[in-house]
C-alpha cells in the first residue's frame, strides 16, 4: 500500500511539474507575445505624441512669428511706399534734374519771382537714393512776401525737396525794397543700385 501511494505521489509530483511548467511556458508567451508588443505600441504611441505635441508647438509659434513678421513687412512696405511717392519722377539723374527745374519754375512763376538762370550740379548717390542738386538765381524782386512764399512752397511741396543753400542780398542797403540771390533746391530720385536690386540683378 505504502509502495502504491509513493508511485501515485511521484506521478502526482511530476504531473503537477509538468502542469507548472507548462502554465510557465504559457506565461512566457503571454508576455513575449502579448505583453511587450502592448508596451512597446504604448511606449511608441506616447512618444508619437510627443513629437506631434511637440510640432504643432512649433508650428504655433510659428504662425505667430510669421504674423508679426507679415505686420513688419507690411508696416515697412507702406513706409517705403509713402517714400517712393515723395522722391522726383526720373529714371537717371538728368532726367531729375529736369523734372526739378520744371517743378521750381512753376513754383515761381505762381509766387511772381523771375529766374534768370537753371544750373544742376552733380548728383549724390547713396545706397537706395540719388540726390538731385539745382543752383537757380532768381532776377532782384521787390516783394519780400512773394519770396518768402515761394521758398515757403518750394520745401513744403508734395515731393521732397530741401533748400541746402541760400545766399540772399540787398541790392541797394540804403533803400532794402529789392533782393536778389541765388539757391540750391535737391530733391530725391531712386538709385540706379536699388533698380537693379528690384529687377534681380547684382549690384
């Protein structure tokens, strides 16, 4: 009987051996095949997450950066227009010149004031403009009014234009009823270097 209960323990034992370790292998299983693909397509999907939070911060900021930097762009394009309107007709400096000739003598003949004499000297380029310089010399006039009017509307005319120099005199000190003089109007055209910047050449 002894003999008998120890042979059905020992089968017993090794069926129940046999049953772990096979619970063990189905466990194994369980986690190789089941478990880690999950951990792993977690771990995969947070950091995929990540990355997109992380994208769409970037893009965030920049549609903002880009809105500011469309503000400036378009703050300085109408400041570069409101210039452009202000500088004289003309593609070189000859051509300026005449225009400003033909702007101061309208500007005369409307205040009364005779020019005797035109004289354009050279022009000034800079990086985006060209200074355009005439010398005129106006015939002796009696009205002081007139000439203050007409250097009154020559630097408040719709396009930019400065008296550099001025050199004014009494013909007569003893009776000061006539003056005459001479000034130098410029005024402002675009730079041949900023033309060819705008068509895409080189400078």
């Amino acid at each position: 009987m002894n003999k008998f209960l120890s042979i059905y323990s020992a089968k017993f034992s090794n069926k129940r051996l046999i049953f772990t370790m096979i619970c063990i292998f189905f466990i194994i299983l369980i986690y190789l095949f089941g478990v880690l693909p999950i951990l792993e397509f977690i771990r995969n999907s947070e950091e995929e997450v990540k990355l997109k939070k992380n994208a769409l911060l970037r893009f965030d900021e920049y549609l903002r950066s880009r809105e500011a930097l469309e503000n400036e762009l378009k703050m300085v394009t109408n400041q570069y227009e409101s210039i452009t309107k202000k500088l004289l007709p003309g593609e070189t400096p000859q051509l300026g010149a005449a225009n400003l000739q033909e702007i101061i003598k309208r500007i005369s003949e409307k205040n009364g004031i005779s020019i005797r004499s035109f004289r354009p000297l050279e022009s000034k380029e800079s990086l985006y403009f060209s200074k355009i310089s005439i010398q005129i010399e106006f015939n002796p006039t009696n009205s002081m009014l007139n000439l203050g009017q007409f250097i009154y509307d020559i630097e408040n005319f719709e396009k930019e234009l400065v008296i550099s120099e001025m050199d004014l005199s009494i013909l007569n000190p003893r009776t000061p009823t006539s003056i005459r003089g001479n000034l130098v109007v410029s005024g402002f055209i675009k730079s041949d270097k900023t033309k060819i910047k705008e068509k895409g050449g080189k400078i």
